[in-house]
C-alpha cells in the first residue's frame, strides 16, 4: 500500500514540477497570484529551476519504491529532508509576509511526504 502512496506522490512531484517549468503570468492570474508574479529574469529562472528539482525529488521517490528494502536508509534521508524542507517553507512564508494561502499546501504536502516515508520505512523494517 505505502508503495503505491508513493508512486501517486511521485506523479504529484512530477507533474508539479512541469507546471513550475512552463508556469507564466497567466497561470499566476488563473490561481489568483498574480500578486506573486515577477517578470524579473532572475524570478523566472529560480521558477524553472525549481521545477526541475521538483521533478528530480519526483523521480526520486518513484526510484526508491523499486526496492524499498534496498533503499530504507535513503528513506528516513528523506523524509528529514522533507521535515527541513517544509520547516523552511512554513517559516519563509511567514517571516516574508506572504498569505498562509500561497504556502500552506506546500509545507504541509512535505509533512505528509515525511510521515509516509517514515512510515513505509517502519513497515519495511518489520517485514
């Protein structure tokens, strides 16, 4: 079951990701962001890079759930990364004053990433 989870989360990053790579103006606008949006280069190049870490963490998760045995460690790794990635989110949004809105899902999908982890770890482990 948690293998499954996973590969849906997986697909989640991915297509996530590829939405980051071709986002513009009016994506931002159809969201209701359009506050957010920058036409500065430098915003428009960290978005596109964003994407593709998104998509490389994608990836990522899918991998690991080849094997999970195998690939335990690299697991809890993370899911500690998930924690400190969520932690970062949650605390950048509110120390730059951005509405809860534009960041909430984001920081809490992380959490919920860890937790699954963590938990097909633990029953990993027990198998």
């Amino acid at each position: 079951m948690y293998k499954v989870i996973l590969r849906i989360i997986a697909v989640m990053f991915i297509f996530g990701g590829g939405v980051r790579l071709f986002a513009n103006q009016d994506l931002f606008d159809a969201f209701g962001m359009d506050s957010l949006w920058s036409d500065h280069p430098y915003f428009i190049y960290i978005y596109r890079v964003l994407g593709a870490f998104v998509i490389l963490t994608g990836m990522m998760v899918y991998a690991i759930t080849f094997i999970m045995k195998k690939n335990r460690r690299l697991m809890n790794i993370m899911a500690i990364g998930f924690i400190m990635t969520g932690l970062t989110m949650a605390i950048s949004g509110y120390l730059t004053k951005i509405h809860i809105v534009f960041y909430i899902t984001d920081f809490l999908f992380c959490f919920v990433v860890a937790y699954f982890l963590f938990r097909a770890n633990y029953k990993v482990k027990q198998s």
